[in-house]
C-alpha cells in the first residue's frame, strides 16, 4: 500500500485528522527537519504529516529546510506527497479564500549548483523559467474532489518563488504580474524540485490570502490572514481527506 505525506502549515495540525497516531523524530543530513513527523492512518491509509514551521508556528519560515523535508519523507517511506501552503495573489480573478493547484513556477533566486540539495552559489539572482515540475496526476485528482466539494479553486497557477521574505512590494508584484506569475511563495516551487531530484511524485494546494496585495488602496492586516489562513486551513483538511483513499 501506498505511504501519503503531507506537508503544510500548522492548520493541519488537527489532532482528528489522524487514526492511531504516532510522533517521529528523525535527524537529517541538515540536522532536525523543520518539526516531528507525525505518522498514523486517514481512510485506513498509511499517512505522514509534517508542519513545516512546527505546531502554532513555533519556527519562523527562515529557519526551514525544504530539503530535510522532502528527504525526511522520503526516508520514512512516503510515496507520494501532498503539499499546502498560504500564497499570496498576483491577479485579481485569484481572491482572497481561494485555492490555487499551480502547475508551474518562476525561480527567482540564486543561481545554484548542478544538485538543489547543495548550497547555493552566492551569485546574483536570476530569473530561471521551470515548467510544470507538478504531477499532474495528482493535480487532476484533487481537482477532481475540488469541483465535488463546490470550493472555489483555480486549475492553473504560476508560483513565483523568491529568497528571503515573502511580503513582497508593490513594485517588485508589478513585476513578477509582467512575468506571468499568478500567486507569490518559496516552499512549494522549492519542495517540488527536491521531490523531483529525489523521484516522489508531488503535487500542492496553495491557499490564496491576499498578503502581497496588488490592489493599490487594500489594506491587509495580518489579523485579517490569520482568519482567511484558518478558513482554507478547513477545506485543505477536508480536500485531502478525500484525496488520500483514492491512492492508498
């Protein structure tokens, strides 16, 4: 039987998402991953849950390491992975509330060696094209349950990824728009190359919140995120519930 793994923030952290769960703690060749794997069964299915920034958001997002968490995944025998993650929208048929399945991403960021399991070379950024580094199978299937739920998602997304923090500036979202990104966000362009380099099919769920705010006189305050954060925290929860038996 298949093993699932999910990543996400500590929305999934729901102590009734799980049947029978147990907490993992493994070391990587990064040191601790970014918390404690939590494994058990949802639909009978073998799932493991990591939280990428720890239960409550104990680790700010610069201490994360995408690698040790695919790799940890991957370690405990996942093998397919699930991802969500809190975006914000570049274009305005993409609302605050709703859910994005990106399909392909924008690397802008360092160049790198010839693995992106090593270190960044310390050059300057570049703007590198990547295309469709998602599974599409497990793209169609969550869009699939998506429409049997009746949640407002978008089928296509292009993620912009950039280093450091995600708050990007008005301008510098004028320029991502040009390129042709939809949404803004590091975790899932990065998760899906280690996925790739190391062969688990991976696919995500990006939860829109309006934080890089393209609308001139929008005002989004970090109260209004939270809330907005939450209430997509509740249909990822229930998307991938559904989605999980149909590949176990």
């Amino acid at each position: 039987m298949n093993k699932i793994g999910i990543i996400g923030g500590s929305g999934l952290d729901d102590p009734s998402l799980f049947e029978d769960p147990r907490d993992i703690d493994m070391d990587t060749p990064w040191g601790k991953p970014s918390c404690t794997l939590r494994e058990g069964l949802i639909g009978g299915v073998p799932v493991v849950l990591m939280a990428r920034h720890g239960r409550e958001h104990t680790i700010p997002p610069t201490q994360v390491n995408y690698r040790a968490n695919i790799w940890a995944l991957k370690q405990v025998g996942c093998t397919h992975i699930l991802a969500s993650t809190a975006v914000g929208s570049l274009r305005e048929e993409i609302g605050r509330g709703d859910l994005v399945l990106p399909d392909q991403f924008i690397d802008f960021t360092r160049s790198r060696k010839l693995s992106y399991f090593e270190e960044f070379q310390p050059h300057a950024p570049v703007h590198t094209a990547m295309a469709e580094p998602f599974d599409a199978s497990l793209r169609a299937i969550m869009k699939e349950e998506l429409e049997g739920m009746g949640v407002r998602f978008h089928e296509k997304g292009t993620v912009v990824t950039i280093e450091g923090p995600r708050f990007s500036t008005r301008a510098e979202s004028r320029m991502f728009r040009s390129w042709g990104a939809d949404i803004i966000n590091m975790s899932i362009a990065t998760e899906a190359i280690m996925a790739n380099e190391q062969g688990v099919p991976y696919a995500a769920v990006a939860m829109s919140t309006d934080y890089d705010s393209w609308k001139e006189d929008d005002v989004v305050t970090w109260e209004a995120i939270l809330a907005v954060a939450q209430a997509n925290a509740e249909k990822v929860l229930t998307l991938f519930k559904r989605v999980i038996p149909r590949l176990g």
